[in-house]
C-alpha cells in the first residue's frame, strides 16, 4: 500500500534548525513530483516547497533562502531542510506526491519554534 512517513519535526527555538524527511512506498517515487505542504492552526494549508522528477525546485517566498527541499530517488525519500526557523513556520508540515489525476499524503510531522 502507498506510504508516505514524514519525522523529524520537534521544537525548536527561532534561529535553528531541522530537517524534515519523508519516506515512501507503494508507488514509483521517481515518477513523481513530490511537496512539502504546512498547516498552521486557522490557516489553509500552503505549498512549502516542491520537486519535480527533473529535481527542479520551487518555493514559497517565505521561505525562500532558508529552506532547501531535495529527493534521493534511491532511497525514495524527499527531505525539507530548515534553517533560520521563525515562529511563523510552525505548523504541521505534510509530505505529497502528485501525479496527474492522483496524489498521496503523509500524516504530518509538527514543527514547532519558540522561544
């Protein structure tokens, strides 16, 4: 069955960092373009960072110079590297894989920053 299982959120304080991972099964992982959604609490959910199968990335503005999203096709794991956290990043943040006319979520891994 398709899988997709993000760890590595925590609590962190402003300033620092994590890096998010996401590991998946049950599907061929290359084919597909693959995202980093977040949830804050009130909030819609919104687009963090995506890769295609060609490993072009796109980000939101917010976050643009401080993240950094990047797959190992391999190991079939996309990762979300996070520096210079604000508490304005905390959220659920939620690992996708899109294919035209499918896609699969993970369960979400929370990140939390503050002081």
């Amino acid at each position: 069955q398709v899988q997709l299982v993000e760890s590595g959120g925590g609590l962190v304080q402003p300033g620092g960092s994590l890096r998010l991972s996401c590991a998946a099964s049950g599907f061929t992982f290359s084919r597909y373009a693959m995202g980093w959604y977040r949830q804050a609490p009130g909030k819609e959910r919104e687009l963090v960072a995506s890769i295609n199968t060609g490993s072009r990335t796109n980000y939101v503005d917010s976050v643009k110079g401080r993240f950094t999203i990047s797959r190992d096709n391999a190991k079939r794991t996309v990762y979300l590297q996070m520096n210079s956290l604000k508490p304005e990043d905390t959220a659920v943040y939620y690992c996708n894989a899109y294919f035209p006319n499918r896609d699969y979520w993970g369960q979400g891994t929370q990140v939390t920053v503050s002081s």
